[in-house]
C-alpha cells in the first residue's frame, strides 16, 4: 500500500465501516486510523478495492477520469503522429492509474474493455471524457472478458457513441493494411500488444522460409513477407484466421507463396518432425495457456513442449521467436523453460534479442503485473 500498488485484498482489511456498493469511493485506513489511500469497492472480487489516488485532497470524480485520460493520450503522442500507425492501446488500466478500463484505438474508432466495478459504474462519464478529448467516430465497449466474473460483473458489449460500420475496417500497422473485426475479433479486435515485435521478428525473414504457428490474422506474417521472407506457412485452429492472413496478404499486394493449415499446433508440429521438414525461422506466438496460478505447472509443460518441436524443425542457425502472454509465467521462468527445451532437443540456442509488449502498453513500476508479454528472439544451433 505505502508503495502505491494498486490492490487491496480482502484478506488485508480488518474492517470495513458502513457498507458501501460496488463502485463506491472509499478511503482506505491505516490500522491507527491514519488515511492511506482512496479507491472503489468490489465487494465480490478477492481484489476488494482498486486504489486510484494516494493524494486525500484529489477526489475520484469526472475531472480526475478526464485527467487521467487525457495523460494517456499524450502519452501516446508519437504514435498519433505516425501516419503509418492507426491503431494502438490508448488507456492501460492500473498502468495508466485508471484501474480496469482498457481504451484502444482503431482508425477513427475507439474499442473499450470495463473490467473492474469501479470502472463499469462510471461508463457514462469514461464515455463523455474520451468523446471530449478525442472525438471519435464511435466507442464501442467489447467487456466480454473472463476477469468480469471475478468482479461480480455480466460480460457486455455494445455501441455506447456513434455509428460503427458492420463489416470489419481497415486499419494501418508500421504502413502495412490490416483487416480487423471490431465486434467479433480477438480482444478488443486485434492483438496491439505484439505490434513493435512483427518489425522485430521481420528482420529476421528475408529470403527465408517461415513457419508461423497460433498465426491468427497474420501480423508476423505481412511483415515477414514484406522482409522478403521466401515461403511462409501459417497455422490456426480457425479456419476464419487463416482467411484473414490470406485476405490481408493480398491487401498488402504481397505475393509470396503462402500456405494455411488450419489444425492443432501440437499436433502440426509433430507431423512436420515425422516428415522431416526444415524451416529458417519460426514463429511461436501462443494464446494465454495459465489463466490462474493452479494452471502455471500444466502451462510450462504447453510452452516446453511447443518449443522443443520447434527447434528440433530448425535448420542449424535458424531463428525462433517465441512468446508467453500469461503473466503468471514471468520472464525468468519462460527463460528456464526455453533452456529445457534446448536440452531435450540437444541444440544449442542462443538469446539474440528479449521482447515484450509494445510501448503503447506501459508497465507501472509500482504495478510490475502490468508487464505480461515476454519474448525471446533465440538462434538455434
């Protein structure tokens, strides 16, 4: 608490005097009576209040929503500026000091997530402040995550401003068109974390021959084609993913023999091992596989396994990208578990760059939860 972490447990508080409603402004009481903190209550989460302000003269109102936003904003000013980037997280919860409201920019559309009490109570005034400081075409709030549950919360989604159009929009990525569905894609209509990790990985993939596993609508994939990648082959467990690739391969007029597969990756892999196929690099980019700490141990068994078929399918030299989204699996563990695979598969692999999420998706250093993504570029021996 005294380092401004913005979690109160209910197993922390002693007592609670008067009985607030959800969403409601408390202040948070040392145990000699001294004031601590100020927050909003969610009296059925294990995370019992979300911490706003250690300030006693700043109250949780509109102005200090407003405030808040409008510092995300400016945050994010370089990447408004960039007229080859039209879509990136413009609010980043508890590590913009605005706990549970996730704010991404698509194109002249805003996309918003509610995930706490605190922040769901307040939609009205979340919704004038990001028309006022932004004015946007629509908002439109995508709150179907799991975490609401947690929060005693319904999952919801729905128009809250404006006009959305209903076929999928366009949007540009380091000058590269891109298809997303607002209404029905992943998270909040793409994955934005991983934005600054395709240039990265990219680097890699001229003139070479790419296997990109958990593909989804293709990120890694426009980009290593536009890196001059030779060949590159695509896997999803959605068919409607691969379509997307497809579809944004050739929005892109990029030619490069391409091939789908839609199938499970485990499985993919080993196949590929059974035939004996090659690849330059390989791209690993998983959905979250530890959603709690009880899923951790089976998690590190998913990333391990993934990972050795991969290395064992690299021509000597050849690049793995590789990324964990589940924040429960830090960056050390990950490491650890890569260095298992290496030896199962008795290949040498060297760390040749460390990833993470992309700037726009700031870690609090009083918050280090915020920090989810991890990556590692390696070379495979």
């Amino acid at each position: 608490m005294r380092n401004r972490h913005p979690w109160l447990f209910a197993s922390a508080i002693a007592r609670v005097d008067g009985t607030p409603r959800d969403g409601d402004v408390v202040d948070v009481c040392a145990s000699d009576g001294s004031w601590m903190a100020g927050g909003t209550w969610s009296g059925a989460s294990q995370i019992r209040v979300r911490l706003w302000t250690w300030d006693p003269d700043e109250p949780i109102d509109a102005a200090l929503l407003s405030d808040r936003i409008r510092r995300a904003v400016a945050g994010r000013a370089e990447l408004a500026a960039d007229s080859g980037t039209t879509a990136y997280r413009l609010v980043f919860s508890e590590s913009d000091s605005l706990p549970g409201l996730i704010v991404d920019r698509y194109a002249d559309y805003l996309v918003m997530q509610l995930l706490t009490t605190g922040a769901a109570v307040r939609v009205d005034e979340i919704v004038a402040a990001l028309r006022e400081e932004l004015s946007p075409a629509a908002i439109y709030e995508r709150s179907d995550a799991e975490v609401r549950t947690k929060e005693g919360l319904d999952r919801t989604e729905g128009l809250r401003w404006g006009d959305l159009p209903e076929d999928a929009i366009e949007i540009l990525e380091g000058g590269y068109r891109m298809e997303v569905e607002l209404r029905n894609g992943q998270k909040t209509g793409t994955y934005l974390d991983q934005r600054q990790n395709h240039v990265r990985v990219a680097r890699y993939c001229a003139g070479a021959e790419v296997l990109s596993c958990f593909s989804y609508a293709g990120g890694f994939e426009v980009h290593a084609a536009g890196a001059g990648a030779r060949q590159i082959i695509s896997i999803d467990s959605s068919a409607a993913a691969l379509e997307q690739v497809v579809a944004n391969l050739r929005r892109n007029g990029l030619s490069v023999p391409a091939e789908q597969i839609t199938g499970n990756v485990f499985g993919e892999l080993r196949r590929f091992r059974a035939e004996e196929r090659r690849f330059d690099v390989i791209i690993l980019d998983p959905p979250k596989f530890a959603a709690n700490a009880a899923q951790v141990e089976k998690a590190c068994r998913g990333y391990k396994d993934i990972n050795l078929l991969a290395m064992q399918l690299l021509r000597p030299g050849g690049i793995l990208a590789t990324f964990s989204c589940s924040g429960l699996v830090g960056a050390d563990l990950f490491q650890k578990v890569i260095f298992g695979a290496s030896l199962d598969a008795r290949r040498d692999v060297q760390i040749v760059e460390r990833l993470s999420q992309s700037s726009d998706h700031p870690v609090l250093l009083t918050f280090p939860e915020g920090e989810y993504l991890k990556g590692l570029i390696c070379r495979v021996w």
